[in-house]
C-alpha cells in the first residue's frame, strides 16, 4: 500500500501552489489542475466554470467512481437554476441560525455519549464509542429514522461514498436498497409530513417545482448518509492529530468553549476531509476562454482543483499552520467549498465538531490514544478515509 494511503491525512503532501498545468485523471482525460488558492477561489465562484456539461447524458465518464456525488442527479453537479432549485429546498434548514437552534439538543447527544463513556471507564475505542455514533443518532433525529438501526446507515455511507477501488457488485446492492429507502420515505412524507428535514425538503420542492425525482431521491439519500460520514471523518482525524501531535491544545481546549470554536475552523482547514487516492477533485468545463495565472484555459476544457494545495499555498496562509491553531484564519478556508456550491452542511458539521471536541476535552483532559499514528488501521474504499479505531485511556 503506498505511503500516502497510511500517514495521518494532516501529513498528506500536496502539490506545490502554482500556475494551472495539465495532467491526466485515472482514465486517461486530461484537465488542468489548479492548485493556488487565489485560483482555486476563482474557479469555484467563476460561472464560467461549469459542472454540468462535464455531466451531461452525451459526454464521455471523467470520475469512475461510483459515488452518490459523482452522480449525474447529484445536487453537485447541476449548474444554474436546476441547482437553486436543490439549494433553496434544503438551505433554510442548514443556515447559521437554524443551526443554531440545533446546537442544544446536538450537546445533549454529546453529553449523553460522554455519560456512558465515562461511566464505562477505560480502555475504550474514540471511533466506535464517539465519533461515529454522535453524527448517526444526529441524522437520526434530523431526519425521523430512528428505525433505520446504525449498523444498515454505515454499510449505505460505506457504499454510496465508495471509490474507485471499492468492489462493484456489493456496492451496486446497497446503493439500490438505500435509493428504495430514501423513496419510500420521500412518499411517506409526502402523504403525513412532519417537522423532520426530509418533511421539510419535500414540502420545499413542491413549492420550487421542476425538480425532477431522482434528483430528490439523490439529495434524500446522501443527506441520510453524509449528515454522519463528514463529521465521524472529520472527529477522528482531528483526535488523531490532536492526541497525539498537540497536546497543548488538547488542554486549551477543554478550558474555553470559544477557543474551540477557533480550532474547528483551523482543523478543518488543515486536515482534508476527502481522500484524493479514491476521487479527484470536481471536474468543471470552462464554457469560455479564461485567462487563469497566465495561462489560457480554452473553452471545453477541463479543470479540476486541489483544496489540500490552495488551502497550505502560503502566499495565502504564510507560516506554518501547526504553529497556532487557535489564530484566525487570513482568508476563509476552501474546505467546504466556496461560492454557489459552497457546502450546505457545513454550519451543522463545525458545531458538531466543536461541541464534540470541547465536551471531550473538558471531561477528560487525560485522554490518551494507546496506540501511535503510525500503527493506525485506516478505512479505505471511499471518497474519505479514518482510523477504523482509536484505542484510549485516561
């Protein structure tokens, strides 16, 4: 297995921040990769820039994987009003303030797991007793599938997520029985809606008309699998890193809540989220001539970003981003996104991890991995990659 798939995903090297130049994706197309945060931006928030003719029903494949997110009904990858009418479905429920409103029952769940951990006393495992079972019983709540049990939500996201080494003929069976789901739950709130998101999203797209159903089938189903993969990715990685790279903050941030605040921002900025192994960056299609750096991206041509490289090119974020992970950030990072398709979940995925974090931090600052980084098992197979299991004590 190569380097890059076993070392911590805040020690993954990226390329160089430079000008756009052209490489190949795994099948041979080739695409400009634009790597300088500067551009990166540009191309993310330049309409010209677009992800629909990368998709449409008459152009060649580009991504070979067969994630959700690589879909043609993917949310992602429309363009104009087609996707306003996606976002304005879903976006009320995820702004600042909804999330906001969230934040006291999301603590509950937190300190509800924390009760047991602590009254369960060490060893224990921080992937399988924290940070995958918060974000689950979260999107359990969010959307009225308490039935769903976690063991079926986590074989769905392992295969709706899977990458291009995952294995065909499971993943084709789960995608299939989760796409059965997220209908048959679209029909059962259609007919008794609710105060759920599902209910919610349902009755928005009645109102926005024009969504044709697979696009609301895909938008159901990877919320009722990626409320939970982003932040279980996210949590274990920043455990990882925290426990054993920075025991410093570790105890800063148990002690203040609002520190916490501020290390979320920087940890999501320093640790990807995807594993660039199992899938590329988007592909977008200029549909003009684009004077880019210095270099002319011709329309038709295809372009893909580096997130990892704009987000460490230090003419954006000089020094060194271990230094002081409690400083505001100089620009916002490109974690999430930017511009229209700047992702709509990301307020519920900072305040999980910041509650999850500070709660932790605060009950148990002696927490401790027993096991080095280098001695981690990691999950593979999807678009993102975590310990399988972090082992602690305290």
């Amino acid at each position: 297995m190569p380097l890059a798939r076993t070392v911590p995903l805040h020690r993954v090297e990226a390329p160089v921040p430079g000008p756009p130049r052209l490489i190949e994706l795994p099948n041979g197309t080739p695409v400009w990769l634009v790597t300088r945060y500067d551009d990166v931006h540009q191309v993310l928030t330049d309409p010209r820039f677009g992800r629909s003719p990368v998709h449409a029903p008459d152009a060649p494949p580009v991504v070979d994987g067969p994630s959700l997110l690589d879909s043609r009904d993917s949310m992602g990858r429309q363009d104009g009003d087609a996707h306003l009418r996606l976002r304005r479905a879903v976006g009320r429920a995820f702004t600042p303030r909804a999330v906001e409103h969230m934040r006291p029952w999301v603590a509950g769940v937190v300190d509800q797991l924390l009760d047991g951990f602590v009254e369960q006393g060490p060893p224990a495992d921080l992937v399988t007793d924290y940070a995958l079972p918060l974000p689950c019983m979260v999107i359990h709540r969010l959307l009225a599938v308490d039935d769903v049990p976690t063991e079926r939500l986590l074989r769905w996201a392992e295969h709706a997520f899977a990458g291009a080494t995952a294995a065909p003929e499971e993943g084709e069976c789960a995608r299939r029985e989760l796409a059965d789901f997220a209908t048959a739950l679209i029909t059962a709130r259609r007919s008794k809606p609710g105060d759920d998101l599902v209910s919610s999203v349902v009755r928005a797209t009645g109102r926005e008309g024009g969504i044709p159903e697979a696009m609301l089938v895909n938008l159901i189903s990877t919320m009722i699998v990626g409320g939970h993969d982003t932040t279980m990715t996210m949590l274990s990685n920043s455990l990882l890193y925290l426990l054993t790279e920075q025991p410093g903050a570790w105890a800063r941030l148990g002690a203040d809540e609002q520190a916490a605040e501020a290390l979320t921002e920087r940890l999501l900025h320093l640790i990807p989220l995807g594993d660039r192994e199992e899938r590329p960056g988007h592909v977008l299609a200029a549909t003009a001539d684009i004077l880019l750096s210095g270099v002319m991206i011709r329309t038709g041509d295809l372009v893909t970003t580096d997130h990892v490289a704009a987000n460490r090119d230090p003419a954006a974020f000089p020094g060194n981003p271990h230094d002081d992970l409690f400083a505001p950030l100089p620009k916002p990072s490109l974690a999430f996104g930017a511009g229209r398709h700047y992702c709509l979940g990301t307020w519920l995925a900072r305040a999980e991890l910041q509650l999850a974090l500070h709660r932790l931090a605060d009950r148990l600052p002696a927490l401790r991995l027993t096991i080095t980084a280098d001695d981690i098992r990691w999950r593979h197979g999807t678009v993102t990659r975590s310990p399988l299991h972090l082992p602690a004590a305290w």
